[in-house]
C-alpha cells in the first residue's frame, strides 16, 4: 500500500525533534454544494529539528515513532525527488 504524502503549516515546533503541521482539505458539500475547508492536525518526525513556526512541509506516513507521531516531514532533497 502506498504511503500518503499531505501538505500543511507548521503550528508548533516547541517539542524535540517533533512538529504539528496543520493540513487543511477542501471539498464539496454533498447537499449545499458549497466548499468546506475542514483542518486537522498531525505530529511529525522531524530528526534535524530543521523546521520552524510558518513553514510549509510536505509530511508522509511512517511507522509509529512514538505514541502519537505517525508522520514524518520529507526533507527538501526528497520532496523534490
């Protein structure tokens, strides 16, 4: 099964070695035929401690690090690639 890859914001980068990014979705709604924009937000790996407040990553599915980090953040090298 192919990993997912999101993309999001980075809201918090205060714990070691771990940020939340807050990936935004859009979609239609099924009845009102309007566009909603529903959030959610995910813990990522992030080894270097490279990514600060603002930034804009691109996180991909991993196995579990920790009890709540399932993500980690691609670095630049690999987002390109």
């Amino acid at each position: 099964m192919p990993k997912r890859i999101l993309q999001g914001r980075v809201t918090s980068d205060k714990n070691d070695q771990t940020v939340t990014v807050l990936v935004e979705r859009r979609f239609k709604h099924p009845l009102l035929h309007k566009t909603v924009r529903m959030s959610k937000k995910y813990r990522a790996h992030d080894a270097n401690n490279q990514f600060k407040v603002g930034d804009t990553v691109r996180i991909a599915e991993c196995a579990p690090v920790s009890k709540t980090k399932r993500w980690t953040v691609l670095t630049d090298e690999a987002a390109s690639a």
